[in-house]
C-alpha cells in the first residue's frame, strides 16, 4: 500500500497524543542522543549545566503560595534532571 511521505513527528490517524510535558523532555532526549555522538564530555557537560540552569531559572522567576518553585516545578526539574543524565541539582 502507497504511503506518502510524512513527518515522523507527526502522528498516525489512531496514535495517542503526548503531553506537551512528554514531547519536551522527548526532544531533551533526542538533543542528548545527538551530543552523545558528536560532542566532547565537556560540551555535553556544558549543555546539562545551562538547560538545568535555564529551568531553574525560569521555575524560580515567579513565586506561587508563599513558594519560590512550586511543587510540579519540582518535579519537572526532577525530571529534566534525569533526563540530562544527572543525579541531583
């Protein structure tokens, strides 16, 4: 059967959607995968430190019921955190 060419990103009729939380930190995967194979340690430690940075950041700028960083802020670095191949923040 013809299938036309399509963007793999892009999902088939009947695929569930990601959550925009999953498809963020699928592409935090995929640029590691990348770095893994074309960056030096350095570089590669150098990309977890500002995207951890960067989240930390952006988490920290606005306060919510008395909190710098809200609980699901946590828990998303947490993640991003694993996701960079790192063990704490």
């Amino acid at each position: 059967m013809y299938e036309p060419h399509r963007n793999p990103a892009s999902p088939r009729l009947g695929d569930q959607p990601k959550s925009p939380t999953e498809n963020g930190l699928g592409h935090l995967r995929d640029a590691m995968a990348l770095l893994e194979s074309k960056a030096t340690a350095e570089e590669r430690d150098d990309y977890r430190h500002f995207v951890l940075t960067l989240v930390s950041k952006v988490a920290a700028a606005h306060t919510e019921h008395g909190q710098t960083v809200s609980p699901a802020e946590a828990e998303a670095i947490q993640r991003i955190t694993a996701v960079l191949g790192m063990t704490g923040s």
